[in-house]
C-alpha cells in the first residue's frame, strides 16, 4: 500500500470510529476487582477497609459487603486499571497494623487475599483440616506429618542418619526427613530435636547453633507436630475453634514502606530470644572486634535493628609530610558505631546498585540480556584480537592462563556476565603495575570511562565462556559500564536519583565524603591504606616514583582497589556505602518484587529470572548457587555458605569482602543485613589476614543463626472464641474477684491483667484455671485494673476479649470495714475503754472531712488514729492482735485517701 493509501485508509477508520458510542463494550476500559476476606477475632467487623492503585490514584468502590465462615467479606471494583495491576489495601480496623499498605497483584482482573487481623502478611484461600485429626496434648494441637501430607505438599521418609546427628553417631538415630518445596528437616523422632537443610559445613562449625528442640512427638508409627511448630516450620498460618481447622499459605504481596513493630511479638520473634544476639556481638566487641551493626526485617516490620562497637580505633598519624604507620587511638577518641552509621558495601555493591539498575533496565525493554558485549557501542573491542597477556596474566605466566588462549570473547552476553560465565580473570588488579603489567589503570575522574573500557577489552580470558563458574569483579565493572551507557549518565547518579531518592533512602551513595556525610559517620576499613600494613606496593611508574597507593586509614573511600583507584569511587561492583536501615528497605524491595513506596523499579518476573539458580549442566541447576548476579541457596550439596544455619533453601543476597551480608529468605519473608568493618584492625597474617576475621563474628552465620532461632515455635495455642461477658468485682481488701462465661470446646482459661487500658497485659494466674472464676489479690488501693481472659483448647489463637475497668476497695469501702473491725473487736473484748472512744473518735472525724471534700484533714484525722493506738497509757484496753489489724486497714486507707 503506498503512503497516500495508508493515509486513506486512517482517515476512514477514524470516521467509522466517531459513530460507535464510546460506551460500547467493545471499547470499555478493564473493571479490576479485589476481593479482601478478614478475619477477626470476636466477629466485630466495622468494615473499615482502603483500597487503591499503586499510584494512588484509583480508590476502589465497595460492589459486595457481607460475612462467611471465614469473617468479613469485601468486593472492590477499580475501572480503568489494567487488569493484571498492583492493588493495595489498609485496612484500618486492624488491631495492630491499621497504617499498613499491603499491595498484592491482579491476574486476568481479579485478586483475591485473605487477612487476619494482626497478622502482616497476606494469604491464599484458607484449606480445611478435619479436626478429627488433631490430637489434644498438654492444651496443645497436634497434627501427624502423615496427615498434612496432601494439604502442604510435604513427602517424607524414616530411616537412619547418614552422619552425626546432634551427637548420635551416623546410623544410631531414626530420624524422620520432610521434604517441602527446596527444604528439607531431619528430625530425630525419639529426642525430638530437629536439623533444617543440614550440610558438611553445618556439622563441622557452629554445630550448637544447628540441632533445636522441636515440638512434636512419636506415637506409634506416626510423628506429631503441635500447630504452633508447623507454623513456624512451615510458614503457615492455623485458624481453628472447636468446629473447624483452616490452614492457610502466604501470598506474594508488597508492602508500600517498611515500618517499626511495635514488638517482635507481633511477627513471629522472641524478645528474650532476640536479645542474646546482643550479648554475643557485644561480647566480642569488648574482645577486641571494631564495629557491627544490623538489621532484620520480617513481613515488612523492622524487628531489630542495631549498632556495636566502634567505627574506627586506629588511625595513620602524618608527620612531617607523610603518613606514618597506623596506631591504636586512645579509648576516649574512638567513635562509635550508630545505627545510621554508613559501612563499605564491597560487593554487595554488585546486587543493590549494579543489580537493581539492571533489572530496572530490563523491566524496561531498555537492555536485551542474551546481547553479545561486543555489540555495545564502545566495546567493539571486546574481541580475542585485542587481548594482552602482560604481567601476571602473561600466557603460562604466575596469573593461571593456560597457555592455550582462551577465546570467544565475541560470544559472551550480558546474561554470561550475570552468571558469571564469561570466563573473565575474576581480579586482574588494573591499579598494581607489579601485576597488571601493560594492563595498568588508574585514573580519578569516573566521568570518563574510555580508558577502563579499554583495559578491560584488553583483558585475556581465564575460562572458554560458559564452561566454568568465576566470580569476576570484572563482570560488573562491565555491568555498571552499560548502565552508565545505556542510560547516560554515571552508576551513583542513576542509582541514587531514580532508585534510592525514589525509595525514601539517603544514605546509600558512592563516595559519601563527597555527599554531605562526615568521616565520623562512616566506619573506617583498613588502617594503611590498601598496603596491607606495608606488605603490599603498587610497584613503580617508568620514571622509577612508586605507583599510587593509599597509605591512610580509609575511612569514607571505598577500600576495594579497583574501584578507587581505577573507577574514581563509582563501580558496579563496588562502592556503594549504605546503613542498616537503609539496607532493610533495600532488601524488602526484592521481597517485594521490585515495588516500593508506590513506586514499580522491576518486574516480579525479572526479580524471580535474576534468582533462579543457573549451570550450563541443567542436571547440575540443583547444586548451583548463582543466579542472575545474586548468590542463591542451592537445593541440593553443600549450598552457599553464607545460607547455613537458619535460612531457607530459597534464599539469595550477597556478601562483601569488608565483612558485609544481606540475606534475602523468600519462604520467612524476612530479609537479615549484617555489616562490620572487620578489615578495621592489624594485620596479623600477611598479605591478607585481618585480625578482625578471626573473631567468630566475622563468619557473619553465627548472627543470622540466632535471628531464625529467635523465631517463636512454641507458643500457646488459644481457641478463636473467648469469654464474652467478663466482671470484675472489688469484693475485700486489695482483692478483685473475676468471673465470666464458660466457652465451649475450651479446656481451661488463663487471666491477663493491666493497669491502663490500651498496656501490656500480663498474666496473672500460674497454671491454667479449669474454672470460670479467679480472685485477683494483693492490688493497690484506689487504682484502676483491667482484666481479660482466653480460653485454651487445642489450637487455634484466641480474641482478646474487651479489658474491663475493675476498681480496687476504695475510701468509703475503708471507713465501713475499720468501723466493723472496732465493733467486732468490741464484742470480743479486744478493745474496749478509751482507747475504742478515742479511735471511734477519730474514724468519724476522718469520715466527715472526707465526705466534705477536705482529704487533708480526712488524712490527719486518720494518723490521729494510729497515734491514739501507739498511747502507752491505753495500751491495756487493746490487744496486738486487734492493734495490728487496725493498723492494717488505717494504713490502707490512708493510701486510698492519698491516691
């Protein structure tokens, strides 16, 4: 058709168009719907839901408002939205994350989420259990592992153990093994203790931080385990009364901002548990260990975050025009470590700057991953035709090349880069004449990459591409490159303006001395510089000076050479300088599937390519432990070290050589940073052994370790029903009595007390109370209480029932029981004379002051009366017995008048 035709032919369509009604169906814009089901304990639903866009733009209009078994039930219609968009919901009611912004995704123009209410998380339809198949123990649900078999997707399998278990020698113990999902749990069924994803190196270092007591037992040939230890094991969540059992599986969902738990309770953590953790870091840092801080996030909640030790100790004294060796600073000039205190990322640079601009980048349509490097405009060159082998990296020389060259340069893609299997010389240290030879690089201006570009074309290739794993530093410089090409400006720009600024974050930058941030706001890393304290030089220029090299304590400079010395500061993979805080959002936003702060930075389907597990074998993918650039947990061998001791067999993240790492668990939704300036210390193994590595914290396992030992799997398990009508009676002296209804299906009661209404409540009674009924003793008089009760089956969490105000005895309570006292030790003859006068005297003075409003004078009337009894002369007209009494109950009443 020619030009003219075409334009014919539009002009005609357009006609045709303005004649169909803008309402026709055939045009009508996608109706999204959102259905939210709630669950709330006691059934009080007031409806009290938003829902919205990402954007924020589109509120959601109520269509259906009604209740089913599960509890309330919401239908929200959003016209004009795509239909496989991102919808979130607040709901307001909630008892303990009303502000929460929880964002889930539409499929085909609908979503469905079940919510209970103080629970974070977000779930798929509830499955049923037949509650016949629960066994009552000790007021706890059990469950056999036979029987959530087809309900979680488990298999399983008893036999012996293949290796020490927990000190049995291997073939000693029966242990039974779970399968579910990438996971699996060994548990010895006769000790009930339990191993979770054990390998070699989980046996041979920190092997009390391996085996735990788990909840269950053995009956027969069936193993038990109570609901609360499922929910933990399993990351599931139990609904239960005496009628029915509902089991339900998180949901993906994206939470808008990572906010504070009010308590680690109120997701999953144990306090006390959660507290040894600062026991353990801080013993080390009185050890001699330099800084350390952390941060742990779960279901979208910061449940620990904190700070150790000091960020610098030692320091290079410069005299008379130079810098001399690093000494140890006086106690009282070293600066401590905050929690907003910022660390050297090292390479975890590579993930949350390099990374996240990559996924970004694709998500975009902007960069093709299987393209050939040599493509790109300005790396023509990356070709075998322009390799140098020069220095350590000379054919057959010191540098490890075969000397066979490698080739295939022109073959390897972005996507070979990523997986780290572009057979690139995973360090070629450009800044070290001594080894890079004609390969030597460096330069202060990371405007101006051309020279880099160029080096790294020149660079020989260790491995033929794709047929050997080697994690490159090389591999993203080259990625951080093409972000800066594609995008046109430098990685610290683009990462910090359309990524970090966008999340809220403003303390992750490169070069932070050059950002606003002080030296004593960073932790500082090695103490001379990069010369390993003088055992390292950069060798020397032609005219015979001696290569650059830092001779200070860095402290803001990132460490790595590479990125200093040859990329000013701005590598992809390293450089980047952030906080714990920062650090925990960092990580939400892959649990997130690249959404934050309403904001979309990547697709769920790139973050899910970028951590899958990848090998060119496919029948070795289950053993790999890289995906995408991220550091995956492997589903089979020895898996990544860092992924030991607690995590998922899911999880991904990185670790930096500065003795940084961020654990990213999927199956947990929670993610665990950990960042130490361990190189900040002698050293005392040269070339490269830090003092700082060997303190047991440098392993970085042994404290995410304790963060998943922290999680609670025993905790009680209520019935979803609880009292509802509860009173409490002030009934005698510092005395409240407590009755309320019997709940059916409930084998006993446990009583909470507090003393404000929206407190802590704590309970109150020691064992659980088979009755309805409980007198609460030795209370303060004149203060208010409040009271609820739970009632206890065998699974299930119950609804706290409504607090109610209890007050203790008060004034006018006080004045009739001390007249009935005195009456009563009359009759008995244990007062009597002028000594009862005088105190009848006195009670009565007291009681009309008080009446009239005047407790000044109602007090004083009332010591009257304890000096009246304290009378020598009078002290034969009553007994010790009746004076102590007395005294009791004035004292009492003093107080209540006080109050």
């Amino acid at each position: 058709m020619t030009r003219k035709g075409l334009v014919t032919m539009m002009t005609i369509i357009s006609m045709l168009l303005t004649f169909i009604p803008t309402s026709s169906s055939i045009f009508a814009a996608t109706n999204t719907q959102l259905i939210v089901h709630y669950h709330k304990k006691g059934g009080n639903y007031t409806g009290n839901l938003e829902t919205l866009s990402l954007n924020g733009q589109v509120k959601g209009t109520v269509s259906e408002k009604t209740t089913d078994g599960f509890g309330l039930k919401m239908t929200y219609q959003f016209p004009n939205i795509d239909d496989n968009a991102y919808i979130g919901v607040v709901v307001k009611e909630d008892s303990a994350f009303p502000e929460d912004k929880r964002f889930v995704r539409a499929k085909n123009g609908k979503a469905e989420i079940w919510l209970i209410d103080g629970d974070a998380r977000v779930y798929n339809e509830p499955l049923a259990i037949d509650s016949k198949i629960i066994t009552k123990k000790d007021n706890k649900g059990y469950v056999t592992v036979e029987d959530l078999k087809d309900v979680l997707n488990l298999t399983y399998k008893y036999g012996k153990n293949t290796y020490k278990f927990d000190g049995a020698n291997a073939g000693t113990a029966d242990i039974l093994t779970i399968y579910h999902n990438r996971d699996y749990f060994e548990i010895n069924i006769n000790t009930n203790r339990i191993g979770s994803n054990v390998t070699g190196n989980m046996t041979s270092a920190y092997t009390d931080l391996v085996f735990h007591d788990v909840d269950g037992y053995k009956d027969g040939n069936n193993y038990y385990l109570s609901i609360g230890y499922i929910e933990r094991l399993f990351q599931v969540a139990v609904l239960a009364d005496h009628n029915k059992v509902l089991l339900l599986k998180q949901q993906n969902v994206a939470y808008d901002q990572v906010t504070r738990a009010k308590a680690p309770e109120d997701v999953g953590f144990s306090s006390e548990k959660l507290s040894k953790i600062d026991d353990y870091i801080n013993q080390q840092v009185e050890s001699g260990f330099p800084a350390a801080a952390m941060i742990v996030v779960k279901d979208g909640k910061v449940v620990k975050e904190s700070a150790y030790g000091y960020l610098k100790k030692y320091d290079t004294p410069f005299v008379d025009g130079a810098y001399k060796p690093a000494a140890l600073l006086p106690k009282s000039d070293w600066e401590e470590a905050k929690v907003d205190s910022l660390f050297d990322m090292a390479s975890n640079t590579k993930m949350y700057a390099t990374n996240y601009a990559i996924q970004k980048l694709v998500s975009e349509g902007k960069l093709n991953l299987d393209r050939p490097l040599s493509s790109f405009p300005g790396w023509e060159n990356f070709k075998d035709s322009y390799t140098v082998y020069t220095g350590k990296w000379t054919l057959g020389g010191s540098g490890g090349l075969n000397k066979t060259p490698r080739t295939g340069k022109e073959t390897v893609t972005i996507r070979d880069i990523l997986h780290h299997y572009g057979g690139l010389i995973p360090d070629p240290e450009y800044p070290n004449k001594n080894s890079a030879g004609d390969l030597w690089y460096q330069t202060n201006d990371h405007t101006n990459r051309a020279g880099v570009i160029d080096v790294i074309c020149k660079t020989p290739l260790q491995y033929t591409p794709r047929t050997t794993y080697a994690y490159s530093d090389v591999d993203f410089m080259i990625l951080g490159l093409l972000v800066e090409q594609i995008t046109g400006m430098p990685l610290d720009e683009y990462v910090e303006k359309h990524i970090y600024n966008k999340m809220g974050l403003t303390h992750s930058v490169f070069n932070p001395l050059t950002k606003g941030f002080s030296k004593s706001q960073i932790a500082a890393t090695e103490l001379n510089g990069n010369t390993r304290d003088g055992f390292i030089n950069f060798g020397k220029m032609e005219d015979n000076s001696p290569v650059n090299i830092r001779k200070y304590t860095l402290q803001g400079e990132v460490h790595d050479e590479k990125a200093w010395y040859a990329m000013a500061g701005v590598a992809g993979h390293a450089g980047l300088f952030s906080t714990a805080g920062d650090m925990g959002v960092l990580t939400q936003l892959m649990l997130n599937g690249g959404i934050y702060n309403g904001t979309q930075f990547f697709t769920k389907e790139v973050a899910d390519e970028f951590t899958t597990p990848y090998d060119p074998d496919p029948n070795k993918v289950d053993s790999s432990t890289t995906g995408l650039g991220w550091r995956v947990h492997s589903k089979s061998a020895a898996a990544y070290y860092y992924f030991n001791w607690g995590p998922s067999r899911s999880t991904y993240g990185h670790q930096g050589w500065t003795g940084t790492l961020t654990i990213i668990d999927p199956v947990y939704n929670m993610s665990i940073t950990i960042l130490t300036n361990l190189r900040h210390s002698p050293v005392v193994s040269p070339p490269n052994g830090f003092a700082g590595s060997n303190f047991p914290i440098a392993n970085l396992v042994p404290i995410s370790a304790l963060v998943y030992d922290s999680l609670v799997s025993d905790k009680e398990q209520y019935s979803p029903d609880a009292p509802i009508t509860l009173s409490a009676k002030a009934t005698g002296i510092k005395t409240v009595d407590l009755s309320w209804n019997t709940v059916s299906g409930a084998d006993s009661y446990n009583v909470y007390r507090s003393t404000t209404s929206d407190g802590a409540f704590q309970k109150i009674n020691i064992e659980p109370l088979a009755t309805n009924s409980f007198t609460d003793t030795g209370l303060h008089p004149g203060s208010e209480y409040y009271y609820k009760v739970t009632a206890l089956n065998s699974v299930g969490e119950s609804a706290q029932s409504e607090p109610v105000h209890a007050a203790t005895v008060s004034a006018s309570d006080m004045y009739d029981l001390i007249g009935k006292l005195i009456k009563k030790f009359a009759d008995s003859g244990e007062l009597g004379g002028p000594m009862k006068v005088q105190l009848t005297n006195s009670l009565k003075q007291s009681e009309d002051q008080y009446k009239k409003g005047h407790k000044a004078q109602a007090i004083k009337s009332s010591q009257d009366f304890l000096k009246h009894m304290d009378n020598q002369g009078l002290q034969k007209h009553i007994t010790k017995n009746a004076k102590e009494a007395l005294e009791t109950e004035v004292n009492i009443l003093i107080e209540a008048l006080t109050d």
